[in-house]
C-alpha cells in the first residue's frame, strides 16, 4: 500500500501448506513419529494508513493440517496412526514507518510504542 493514496486495503488468500516436523519427541510416547503433510490455509487481512509515514498492517491465518504421529505408550501398546493435534491460527500486527525515500521500514511493536 506505500505510495498508493489509499487508507485502507483488505487483503484475503487461499493456498498450500506443508508441515515439516523436525523434532518428534514426547515423554509419554516412546517410538514417536510424525509425518509431514500437506494442508489447507486462508489469509485475511487489512493495511490502514494511519498518517503519511505511518501504517498499521494486521492478517490472520487459519491452516487446516492432516498431520498423523504414530508410537508406543508407556504400557507398550501400539498408538496410531491418529491426528496429531488442532490445526493452528495465527494473528499477525505490524506498524510501518514508511521512508520517504526507501518505501514501509516494518517496526515491531515494543519498537512503535517506545518511539512514540
């Protein structure tokens, strides 16, 4: 949205993921395997300008995962293959200084608030 003269423009998405799982290790479950997996996800978000120099950026992420684990339990009964947890949300925020010269400088939050 820099340099276009717009306040505010929603974004949405739809598109892969891919889950790599590189550590599968539990204290219940000994033997324990995760398989790597492709998934669903959508994305929805907004930009608002909030001055000339300065933009507020928040999406949200919803990813659908089939991952699958199987191992033994502590009684060495076989478990598994079975989902191995809720797919994940995420919410991202980001406030811009925007450079007149080189475009959006993203600032984290404990930045934006210390600086005024």
């Amino acid at each position: 949205m820099a340099g276009s003269g717009a306040l505010f423009a929603p974004m949405e998405g739809v598109g892969a993921a891919y889950a790599i799982i590189l550590n599968d290790f539990d204290g219940s479950v000994s033997g324990l395997h995760v398989h790597n997996n492709w998934g669903l996800a959508l994305q929805a978000g907004i930009e608002y300008r909030l001055s000339r120099r300065w933009e507020l950026f928040v999406d949200y992420k919803r990813l659908w995962l089939d991952v699958k684990a199987e191992g033994f339990l502590a009684n060495e009964r076989r478990c598994g293959p079975r989902d191995a947890g809720p797919s994940p949300d995420f919410v991202r925020r980001q406030v811009s200084f925007l450079d007149p010269v080189g475009g959006a400088a993203p600032m984290n939050e404990a930045q934006a608030t210390s600086d005024g």
